[in-house]
C-alpha cells in the first residue's frame, strides 16, 4: 500500500487550499479529480517545449508530437490491455459514448430491434440512446434493478423477455450506487444472443483493474479527468473489426486518404479515421502521465484503498439514526446518502459552509428517482489522495453538525 501522505503531497490543490475559510476536503471525486504535479507538468511541456500539430508537418516538432500521441496510445492500451490501434481519442466519455451511438447504432440498426439499458445509467449513456431510437425505429427497454443492482439474472431476464436486443449499453460501475456488474458473464450473455457490450468505464476505469480483453466488450468508454488526467480528453475504447465497420462521427482534416469534387470520400483506418481536426494534444499529453502515476501506485492499491476508506466511513456514519445510505455494500468510494428531514441540496450547502465538497441531485441519472426511493441524494466520493482525516471531518460535520445544522433542525 502506497503512504498517503506522499501521494498527497503530488497533488497541489491539496496543498492549503481552503473553501469557506476552511481546509478542503475534497469528496466530489466521480465528478473529477485532482491532478498530480507530474500530469500539470506534462501539459506544461506541450506549451513549453512541443508546440505543433501532428500529421501537419514535415519538420520534427510536427514528428515529435507524432510520436508523443502514439506513446500516449500505446499506454493507454497497455492500462486497459486493448490492442494500441483499439484506442480512439475522444473529448472524454461522453463524446465516446456518442460515437458509438452514431457511428455503429446509427449504421446498424433497424426498426424492431432493441438497446437494452438499466435505469440507472448516467446521462451520457441514456439520451444517444432514446435519440438512435427516434432516427432508427429502434425501442428501448429496460434490465430489472434487483436491489439497487444491475445483475447477470436481470439480464437473462431482459433477453429472455425481449427478442430483438442488439446493443447492451451499461455502465461498468454506476455513477450514484457504486455497484460494479458482472461485465465478463453479461459480454458473454449479449454475445450468446447476438447483441454487443457497450461499457461506460467512467467510474470503473479510475479505480479497478480493467481488462478490455478479459471483459469481452466490445467497446469500452473513459474519460481522463476522473482518472488524475485534464479536463476534455478521454477514449473510446473498441474491438478493431467493429471500429472498421463504424462510420465516422465527425469528419475533417487528417481522417481522410483522399476526397473529390465527386463527392468520394476514402477514410483512414481506425482509430484515425474518427480523429478529425485537431487533437487536445496537451491533454493527450497530460492523459499519458496520468496513466502512468496510477500505474506507478498500481491499480489493485487504488482500489484497496477505495475500500479502506468506504467501509471507515459506513463505520461511522452506520452509527447516526440521522443518516439514510443507500448503498452501503459497495465498495468502489462512493456513498450516496441524505440526512432525515434535510432535502439534499440544503444538506450539501450546509457541508459546504464546513470546507466539504461534495455532490447533491440527481448526478445525472434522473431515472434513479424509483430505485433509491427519493428525488434527491448526497453523494460523497473518495480517490486515491483521501485521508481517513477528511473522512473523520466529513462525519463529524454531517452527524453533529455544528450551529448551523442544530439551527436548521430547531426549524
């Protein structure tokens, strides 16, 4: 196990800063992450010392940036073990998600077939959907939630009840419950039925071990600023023989062999054929180093520590008949929660007048309203720079309060 004092010393938002006059305490981590001095710096570095296109020039700046974008692919797909020609560069996993939607979905589909998804999924791998469906004649339906969860029997369940599944989008790991699925065995149930596995990693990437391979998906969606990287770069991660078979989603400059006047448009092979324009090259940059800082704490350390900390604070918090939580056996560093008679958005204000960070609503998935039994949570999140101290503060401002929270109760 890694000493959490140094990693957080590599973090310099973590170094004083305060939020309400008060120290930070960070736990907003599913929406995005700190960055380790060593990923800020590797951005610096495309600004300081590479600054060119790539596939633009013949001169070695344009080459070395070149290089730089195929180490970064290269490491990536080392990260998630994929084939390095399988690692499409997106603005993050939302883009990728719609590129999958649009590019496959979009191409394959036909009126009576079905996209099978669960009502907990974020936005971003719910709405490409309900759009194919508007443009294919394709129909949505829905997996069974089986106390919270997404399981292999739901989804049995779902293509025992309906004939026609061609895709299965779910998230690996969910954005609000932290349940992680069975992704190997339901690959293989889409597989045995003839649908695909579409996985939206955004909050299993960051903090599992991942291997596109072993799962068997056949494509896999992440975004780097969840995972210590910047903000606006992220993967689609895809089997190459159906990223071939895709159409492209934007197209442009460098994703071309040639076009005329007659309209002829011969693309690139994959992944560069879905890469038009040009690229977010700092982040890109940014990104490698990045997966390089979680490789170097190692990923089963990444996780340990998620766990580490969930069951500190379920410990804790277990221990208020003040507080509801919804979820307390995962394990992945997310706790959705509301305190008794507080509506969540108060409740998140409240910690956020003690220096807490942390994320109320619906988190995007606005279809989750029936499954927690409430409008609204709290969610706290944990990575891999949270200290049990920061749980301790968390707890004790949640449970007892101060002032603030006395005086909202005595009204």
């Amino acid at each position: 196990m890694y000493d959490i004092n140094k990693v957080r010393a590599d973090f310099p938002m973590l170094n004083n800063k305060k939020m309400q006059g008060k120290p930070l305490v960070f736990l907003d981590n599913a929406s995005t992450t700190f960055k380790p001095q060593s990923v800020i710096d590797a951005m610096n570095k495309y600004y300081l010392e590479m600054n060119a296109n790539s596939h633009r020039g013949d001169y070695d700046l344009c080459y070395n940036m070149d290089v730089e974008i195929q180490k970064s692919r290269e490491t990536i797909a080392r990260f998630i073990n994929s084939e390095t020609n399988e690692v499409v560069f997106t603005s993050g996993d939302t883009e990728a998600l719609n590129l999958v939607a649009y590019g496959y979905a979009l191409e394959f589909l036909k009126p009576g077939d079905q996209i099978l998804i669960s009502e907990i999924e974020h936005a971003s791998n719910t709405l490409p959907w309900f759009r194919i469906c508007e443009l294919t004649g394709a129909k949505m339906c829905f997996v069974d939630i089986e106390d919270k969860k997404v399981t292999v029997e739901g989804v049995k369940k779902a293509f025992k009840e309906n004939k026609n599944i061609k895709i299965v989008a779910l998230a690996h790991t969910g954005n609000v419950l932290g349940y992680t699925i069975n992704a190997k065995e339901i690959a293989s149930i889409a597989h045995n039925n003839g649908a695909i596995l579409v996985l939206d990693g955004a909050q299993s990437v960051p903090h599992i071990p991942v291997d596109f391979k072993d799962l068997d998906a056949d494509f896999l969606t992440f975004s780097a600023h969840k995972m210590c990287g910047p903000t606006g770069i992220g993967c689609l991660v895809g089997k190459y023989e159906l990223l071939q078979k895709m159409a492209t989603f934007h197209t442009g400059g460098g994703m071309n062999v040639k076009f005329n006047k007659q309209g002829e448009v011969i693309p690139l092979d994959a992944p560069a054929k879905f890469e038009a324009g040009t690229l977010n090259l700092s982040a890109i940059m940014g990104f490698k180093a990045a997966v390089e800082y979680l490789n170097a704490l190692g990923m089963d350390n990444i996780h340990k520590h998620d766990e580490e900390l969930f069951k500190y604070a379920i410990s804790k918090l277990e221990k208020s008949d003040k507080v509801i939580i919804y979820n307390k056996d995962s394990n992945n560093g997310i706790i959705a929660f509301n305190v008794k008679g507080v509506f969540a958005q108060d409740e998140a204000t409240l910690l956020n007048s003690k220096g807490i960070a942390v994320r109320s609503g619906q988190h995007c998935a606005k279809m989750i309203n029936d499954v927690v039994g409430d409008i609204a949570t709290v969610r706290m999140s944990t990575y891999l720079y949270t200290s049990k101290e920061e749980i301790d503060i968390f707890v004790e401002n949640l449970i007892n309060g101060g002032d603030i929270l006395d005086a909202y109760f005595l009204n």
